[in-house]
C-alpha cells in the first residue's frame, strides 16, 4: 500500500477522537507498506510499546495505529439521576486516554514514525476488533492483562477475544520479570558461543 493509501483511512465514527496525528518518513519519499493497530491501556501500554519498538516496528515501512478504548461504567440504583455522575466521569476518563495516547505518539513522532492516535468508547472487545477491520489492520499488538482466574472466566479476555476473531496476525506481549530476562540472555550467550551447539 502506498503512503497515500494510508493516509487516507476510513473517517472516524462519532465515537472515534483523532488524538494525534503525523506522516513519519512520509515526506522523505518512504512509502508505508503496513498498518500496525497498536492497543494501549494504562496497565500494559509501556510493555506493549517498548516490545513493538525494539523487535517490531520499521519506521520506513510501518503506520502505527494507536488505539485506547475507554469504558464508561453507568452505576445502576433506583431513583438516582446519574446524569452529573456520567459527564463527570466520562470527561475524566477523556483526559486520561488523550494523554495516554499523545505520550506514545509523542515518542513516535520522535522517531519519525508514521502514527495515527485514536481514542475511543466502548467494550473494548468489539471497539478493538472494529478498528483492525476498519483500518484493515495487518497486525495488531496488545498487552495480556492481569486477571485472576475468576475475572477471566466472567467477562473473558480481551486478548483472548482479538485473538480469536481478528482477521488479521495478533501479537500478545507479557511482561518478563528479571529472573526469566536474566536467564534469557545466559541461554543467548551460550548459544551464540559454540557455534556447533545446536541445543
């Protein structure tokens, strides 16, 4: 696809907000080849991010895509006008996902990296899997989030749903904790020292 394919993307619906958005190497005559739906949430966003940069993204080649998808929790009593409470929340929630996604865009923009930021509103399920069909996503990346067994089972995992009705490649990033990276690069330097070893 060339760079003008990309920029021309479908037009957000009313409940899509267009955070940021530059051209990368664009203008250096680079043309983008890929889309890269890239899923930010507060909990996994820095591990996400930092995987896509150091073993993922081609700046020359790649438009990033980063979407936040906000919930909008309605407390359900009888005979209150949650109205007030709505509003509140719902510009608070806003806030956090525009600032969210500018951080990472910033650091895109940085590096001269092609990037759309979208905010949007929804169940995340769904919102997330419209956006990849929508921009006609080549891969999506997303972070695993800590569940316990029971959250799991009653509202399923986000990553887990993409995974499974994505038309596209999904990449699901964890974080590692420092003994497993620790031993990761052991097992690297052993296995590059003897070029015979082919364990």
């Amino acid at each position: 696809m060339s760079t003008s394919d990309h920029a021309n993307l479908p037009p957000l619906t009313k409940k899509d907000t267009l955070v940021h958005a530059s051209e990368g190497h664009a203008k250096e005559d680079h043309h983008l080849t890929r889309v890269v739906l890239v899923c930010l949430d507060p909990e996994s966003s820095e591990t996400t991010f930092k995987w896509a940069l150091d073993n993922f993204i081609v700046p020359e080649k790649d438009l990033i895509v980063l979407v936040h998808v906000r919930q909008i929790d309605i407390p359900v009593a009888p005979y209150i006008d949650s109205t007030g409470f709505i509003d509140d929340v719902s510009q608070e929630r806003r806030e956090e996902s525009h600032h969210l996604l500018r951080l990472f865009a910033q650091e895109l923009n940085k590096r001269k990296i092609a990037c759309k930021a979208i905010s949007m509103v929804g169940d995340p399920k769904s919102e997330l899997l419209r956006k990849a069909k929508e921009i006609k996503a080549d891969v999506v990346l997303m972070g695993a989030r800590k569940m316990g067994a029971i959250k799991r089972t009653l509202l399923g995992s986000v990553s887990d749903y993409i995974v499974h009705h994505c038309p596209c490649t999904v990449i699901v990033t964890k974080q590692l904790d420092q003994n497993h990276t620790q031993e990761r690069r052991k097992s690297i330097v052993s296995l590059t020292a003897n070029e015979s070893n082919t364990k």
